[in-house]
C-alpha cells in the first residue's frame, strides 16, 4: 500500500511507514502530512495491526518541515494557518493511535523531524543520528509541538535549553537525556526495532492500547485525577477476553495467546 510521500508496509501484525521523500530529506510537506492521515485511518480500521514502526527512506529520518508547504502562497508572507492546524491534528491523531508505535531514526531528525519522533510511544537512533529543535537557527519557533511535547519529556529547563541554542544532539545524548529509549549501530537499527515490535506483539493489545491511554491521559491531568483514569481503565480492563484469557493461562501455567478483544 502507498500514500502520497509514504510507504506503507504490512507484515503480519507490525506496519512499517516509510517517509518516502530521500531527496528531500524526507521534510514534511502536504504530501507527507496526507499521507500520514491516510496511514493512521489504514491502522485504525485494521484490527490485526499491533505496532507501527516509522522510518525514513534514505540517508534522514526527517529534515523538518518544507518551508514552501508551510507558506500561505505567494500573495502572502504569512504562515498557512490552516494547513499547520491539519498538521497538528494529523500528529495528535498518530500519536493518540491504539497500538504501539515506534520511531526508528536514521541519519538527521531536526525540528519537524523531532515532533514527529516525540508522538512515538518509542525511539531506537542509530548510533549516527542527530536530533534537535533548529528552529532557534533561524530565527523560527517551533509550530509542530516541540514547546508543548518537549517540556513534557525532558522536563522545562532542558526543553528550553534545547529550543534557545538550536544545538544538535548526538545519538548518546539523546539517550543519556531520556529522549530515547535505545541507540544501536545504523545497520542494525531496523533489525532491533523488528525485535521490539515482534516482542510487543506477543502480549495483549488491548492492555497495550489501554496502558498506552491511561498514560497519554494521564499526563495531561493531575495525579489523582490521572489515577482516577487508571483505576476506571482497570475496572474496563478486567471484562475483556484478553485479561480473562491471561489469568486462565497464568493459571494453567501455559502461555496466554491473545486475539485482542
């Protein structure tokens, strides 16, 4: 299956998209952002997709936004107002998607490019990768939540830090900060991600999707209403197949095989 400037590849219960714009870096334009959307419907519909893993073709991950898809047209120095709200509900909508996704960067994830990491539930770099915010370098501000996301991650002092210098992080600070859950050599970086996502797949993907809400929800609220979502997630949980077959498999003392229901 292909969308305008991605791939889309099945294999059994894990997808693959593909940024799918080399030349360009892989920036994002109205073609990617169409495709993106286009890409989440496909997995939403699709009930036997478990995890999503997103790359980019070519030598980057992603390069940013293209600057002339964000521009409002040539009788405008202004920004296209409505296609960067599209943008944001497009990120919020890969983000909020009820599997697990994560984000294998190669080469370069700057700017656009780190938004679009940091609505991944997961990160794997390649040991040459570099990311960073290079808005600052520009004399531009973020506009596809990296002063929203970012600060929720890393914490406000190193968000600011990041945004204020424009500065690249290498792969191992990236790790060491907490942006990423792991660095591996680039010519394994496909491989380790299959490796998670083939792990993942293994367990119940309503309790991922659940645990996955529960914490997205969570952190958007304070604790006791966060734990308020947990316990009514729980409560839900506990009537589905999924956690009936689990705790019958845990006492049979054989492994659970989930259907996802």
């Amino acid at each position: 299956m292909e969308f305008k400037d991605i791939r889309y590849e099945k294999d059994g219960h894990i997808v693959r998209l593909i940024l799918n714009r080399p030349k360009e870096l892989n920036s994002i334009n109205r073609g990617v952002i169409d495709g993106l959307n286009a890409a989440c419907a496909a997995v939403e519909q699709d009930k036997e997709v478990r995890v999503v893993i997103l790359t980019g073709e070519g030598r980057a991950f992603c390069a940013g936004g293209d600057l002339k898809s964000l521009m409002g047209g040539p009788d405008t120095d202004g920004i296209d107002e409505e296609f960067m709200r599209f943008w944001h509900k497009t990120f919020n909508r890969f983000e909020d998607l009820p599997v697990c996704t994560i984000a294998a960067v190669n080469g370069i994830a700057f700017a656009g490019g780190l938004e679009l990491v940091m609505c991944c539930d997961l990160v794997i770099l390649s040991e040459d990768a570099a990311i960073g915010d290079q808005h600052a370098n520009f004399g531009l501000v973020a506009g596809g939540g990296n002063s929203q996301r970012l600060p929720r991650i890393l914490g406000i002092r190193k968000a600011k830090e990041i945004m204020y210098t424009g500065d690249q992080i290498s792969a191992q600070d990236a790790l060491n900060f907490g942006l990423v859950n792991k660095v591996v050599p680039a010519e394994k970086l496909l491989e380790e991600s299959e490796l998670l996502a083939r792990k993942i797949c293994k367990k119940s993907p309503v309790a991922t999707a659940t645990v996955k809400r529960m914490i997205n929800q969570g952190m958007q609220v304070d604790l006791r209403s966060g734990l308020e979502i947990e316990i009514g997630s729980l409560l839900n949980h506990f009537n589905t197949k999924d956690c009936k077959e689990g705790l019958t498999a845990f006492i049979e003392k054989r492994t659970p095989q989930f259907k996802g229901r």
